[in-house]
C-alpha cells in the first residue's frame, strides 16, 4: 500500500481566508484617475477659451453698437442737411419767382404779403439750422461749418427780406438785393457741400478707429488663446512624463516577469489605474510565486497536497488540480500494471514456442505468395503509364476549353460596352434634337423680330431663315441618325444574347471536361496507387518471409527477455511507490 497524506497551499497576498476570489479589504473607494488627469486641462483650457470669447464676442459687439451709432449719426446729419438744403433751395426758387413777377405788373399788396410769408418761412428754415448743433453731436470741424452756415443764412436772409420790400418801393435796388441774394446761395451751397463732406469724413474717422480697435482687441484675443493653447500643452506633457515614466517602470518588471523571473516587486503609490495594476500586478506575482512552489513540490513526488483556487475562474488553478489528480491516477494505473507485467511475462513465454512453429509454416506459404505478386505488379505499372497519358489528353482539352471561355467572356463584355457606348450615343442624339428644335424656335422668333423692324431687319430675317433651315435640316438629321442608331442597338442586343448564349455553353463544355479530366486523373491516380501497391505488397511479402524466419528466431529469444521483463516490472513497482498519493 501507497502511503497517503494530504498538505495545504499557502494563499497569495491580497486573498481572504473566508474564501477563493474574496480580495482583503482595501483604501477607500474614491481615487483620482488617469481620465481625470488628462481631462482636467483640456476642461480648464477650454473653459478659458470660453471666457476669452465671451469677453470678445462682447468687444466686438460693444463696437457694433458703437459703429451702429456713428452709422446712424452720420446717416441722420446727412438726412438733416439734406432736407434743410431741399427746403431753402424751394423757398430760394419761390423768393426769386415772387421778384421775378414783381416787373410783370403783379399786385404790390399780394406781392409783398406772400414775400412776408416766405420771409417767415425761410426764418424757420434758419431756427431749424441754428439748432443743428443742440440736436447733433458736431466735431469742431462740423461746428465750425454749421457757424458759417448759419450766418451765410442770415445774411440770405436780410438781402432777401430788404429786396422784397425794395420790391414795392425801387425795382432797381431790389434787382441789385436778387444778385446778391444769388452769390449769397451760392456760398450757402458751397457751404452745404463741405458740411456734408465733413461728416462723411467724421463718419469714415469713426470707422477706421472702430476697425484699428477691433484688430487690436482680435491680435489680444489670438494672444489669449496662443498662450492657453500652450499652456494646456505644457501641462499635457508634464502629466504625459509623469505618467509615461510610471507605464515605462511597471513594463520593464511585466518583461522581466514575462522572462519566467518571479522576484519583481509592484510598488503601488498612488490611487489612481497605475497603482491600482500595481497591487494587481503584484497579487500575480504572489499567485505565480504559489503556483511554482505548488509545481516544485509535485515535481519532487508530493501528489497529496491539495491546490486552493485563487476565485471562481482561476484557470491556472483548475488546471493544476487537474494535473494533480491525473498524475494520481496515472501513478495508481502504472503500479497496477507493473503488477499485471510481471505476470504476463510468463505466460509470454508458454506462447513463444507455439509462435515458433507456426512461423515456419507461414514462411513456405509466403514465398508462393510473392511469386504471384511479382506478376500483378509487372501488369499494374502497364496500367499506370497508359493512365498517365489520357490524363495529360483530358488536361489539353481542358486548356482549350478554358481559354475558349475566357475569349467567350472578353467577347461578351466587349458586346456589352457596345451596347452601353450606343444607349450613350442615343442620348446625346436627343440632346442634338433638342437644341436643334430650340435652335428653330430662336430663328422663328428672330425671324418675327425682323419683320417688326422693318427695311432695318431684312438681313437679319435671311440669316435667321438660313439658321430655321440648317435647324430643320439638323433635325431631320438627327431623326435619321437615330433610327440608325436604334437599328445598330437592336443589333448588338442580338449579339450580345448570342454571345452570353455561346459564353453559357463553352462554361457547360468547360465544366464538362473539368469532370472527365477529374475522372481521368482519378483512373489515373488509382492506376498509380495500384501499381505502388503491388510493388510495396511484393516487397513486403519479401520482407515478411524475411520476417517470418527471423520470428523463429526471435522466438527463442522471447523466453530470456521474458524474464528480463519480470525483472524490469518489479524494478518499475519500487519506484512507483516514490510517489505519495
């Protein structure tokens, strides 16, 4: 009897004793992550960028507002010249129409009323420009324009009021206030004109320093955003370094472990993924540690010991217990058969001498046996050649026939790009057609055009008959090159359908002789296979009767090798019982 005994493995670190797979209790859950890391400057950055075009889009929608402003104060001061310019140029047209009839024998009393009228109202006209400057923001040029302005204005003003009542009394002198009343509004003209330049070039001054600020506000901002840009990136690979040399560490002790080296040391410092595979890391190198031990002391004949599973799915240490548990049963199997060896031994030898005796029995009926296989194989090599050569026929024609498909096929698709190039030209002759009715249509309405112009268009209307007729004739044309065309399509549709039909029977005729060539290779085959069957059966019924004389012989030493073999069993049970199970 085998002794019997049974020890324990000692569990990696980071195992709980309560169980397999329950892992000691850790740190507490929370942990900054590798995520964390790389996602917290890119947020930052982008919540900077964000701030930086909030303040731009303020910026620049502040200057908005402000180029808004100078828009509608240039637009307003224009709107304002204009229309006070429009009225005192109808109320100088009236005055001047009011003197001019004057001479003509008009009613003095009339005259000089409506004049007080539009005395009246070319006074309004001068309040209204005297307050230009409480109603518009005026620069020092615009005030110092709007000054003349409104003196020039009241000077029109006096000559025009002293020529209407000189109207009534002297026409002569009246006369005289009309001319310089002229030069007067002339000089207000002149003075309307450089007003309203002035603010075109107040409003253009206000544009081009609204601009210079806004790409003085754009360089700021390009700044902001270049300097966060690298700022983000100084810091992605500061923390790329640190992680990287972290990564580089923990792989040159995974290579050194991947060797089959088991004495590497995991440190964990931190919480975060690394540190985390590092604790993992080194739990595998405990378990691995374990494991070889648990090996070392199988290799040493220890198969009672029983192996602990890591968890639930601890591939390893399911193998090992199964590895165990059959060397237990390979051992059990080995002593029984020892056993059983020794005993079998002898009854070999009571069998040997009745082997003996029927070996030479069988060697006189082997050698009649290999006379008439000499025979059979001489017959199967004629076979073989005359296979060979219809093999090698079959594989010509089966040549022939699959380039005859291959053309078959080019053919085909040759027919087939004739017939999409034809459905092209088909198309392209409607086109033709079209343009040649839309071309008619243009010489008809030219045509029209001519007759309505008269003597003017008569070389017009010939040419315009001469194109109606090229577009008939173009038509017509076209109708007749696509009948031709539609024959030629109808046509080469028949030739493809022959040519698919010619291409289907040459495959039929390809496939068929792929068949005979692979009967014939297979006649052939076996021809070949006969042939060397009957060549090695005739060597080896040599060798067998060879065999057979031998087998006497080796009969008689079958005895003495018997008891060697009893002699080997019992070595054999001694050290079986090595191992403790």
């Amino acid at each position: 009897m085998l002794q019997q005994a049974q020890t324990t493995v000692d569990r990696p670190a980071g195992i709980n004793a309560s169980g397999p797979g329950r892992r000691a209790p850790a740190g507490p859950s929370w942990s900054p992550r590798l995520t964390h890391r790389f996602l917290l400057v890119p947020a930052v950055a982008l919540l900077g960028i964000v701030y930086l075009t909030w303040l731009f889009v303020g910026v620049l929608d502040q200057q908005r507002q402000q180029l808004e402003a100078v828009e509608s104060k240039a637009l307003l001061q224009l709107q304002i010249l204009a229309r006070e310019h429009s009225r005192l140029t109808e109320e100088h047209l009236a005055l001047f129409a009011l003197l001019t009839s004057a001479g003509a024998g008009a009613d003095e009393g009339e005259l000089y009323d409506k004049g007080v009228v539009l005395i009246d109202t070319l006074a309004a006209t001068l309040d209204r420009l005297r307050s230009l400057n409480d109603r518009l923001s005026l620069t020092e040029t615009e005030h110092s324009l709007h000054q003349r302005l409104v003196a020039s204005v009241e000077d029109y003003h006096d000559v025009m009021r002293q020529a209407i009542e000189m109207a009534t009394v002297d026409l002569a002198r009246a006369n005289q206030s009309m001319v310089e009343a002229s030069t007067a509004y002339q000089q207000i003209e002149t003075l309307f004109e450089e007003f309203g330049a002035a603010a075109q070039r107040s409003a253009r001054d206000s544009f081009g320093n609204l601009a210079e600020h806004t790409s003085t506000s754009l360089q700021k901002f390009c700044i902001a955003a270049i300097v966060a840009i690298l700022v983000v990136l100084a810091l992605t690979t500061l923390i790329a370094r640190f992680t990287g040399r972290s990564l580089d560490s923990m792989m040159r002790k995974v290579e050194r472990l991947a060797t089959g080296e088991l004495d590497v040391a995991f440190e964990s410092r931190g919480r975060d993924e690394i540190g985390r595979l590092s604790q993992a890391m080194q739990t595998l190198v405990h378990a691995l540690q374990t494991r070889s031990g648990s090996l070392s002391r199988i290799a040493e004949g220890d198969l009672a010991q029983e192996v602990h599973l890591l968890s639930a799915r601890d591939r390893v240490g399911q193998s090992l217990q199964e590895m165990v548990q059959s060397l237990r049963t390979v051992v059990g199997n080995v002593d029984q058969t020892a056993r059983k060896l020794a005993e079998d031994a002898e009854l070999s030898s009571q069998h040997t001498a009745a082997i003996s005796r029927r070996s030479e029995e069988q060697s006189v009926s082997l050698s009649s046996t290999a006379r008439s296989m000499k025979a059979l194989a001489s017959q199967s090599q004629h076979s073989k050649i005359e296979a060979q050569q219809a093999s090698e026929i079959a594989s010509t024609a089966r040549d022939l026939a699959a380039q005859g498909n291959r053309s078959m096929a080019a053919l085909v698709e040759a027919m087939n790009a004739i017939r999409d190039s034809t459905g092209r030209m088909s198309f392209i002759i409607d086109t033709i057609e079209e343009i040649a009715i839309q071309t008619n249509l243009l010489a008809l309405n030219a045509a029209i055009e001519a007759a309505h112009a008269g003597e003017y268009g008569t070389g017009f209307a010939v040419v315009a008959g001469q194109v109606r007729t090229l577009a008939r004739q173009s038509a017509d044309a076209m109708q007749e090159t696509q009948r031709l065309i539609d024959d030629a399509i109808k046509r080469v549709e028949q030739g493809c359908s022959l040519a698919e039909q010619t291409a289907t029977s040459l495959v039929e005729i390809n496939q068929g002789t792929s068949q005979v060539n692979t009967l014939v290779d297979a006649i052939a085959q076996r021809s070949s296979e006969q042939s060397e069957s009957a060549e090695y059966i005739d060597s080896g019924l040599a060798e067998l009767v060879q065999f057979t004389q031998e087998n006497t012989r080796g009969a008689q030493l079958t005895a003495t090798n018997n008891q060697k073999v009893a002699e080997e069993a019992r070595s054999l049970k001694a050290l079986v019982q090595h191992f403790v199970i």
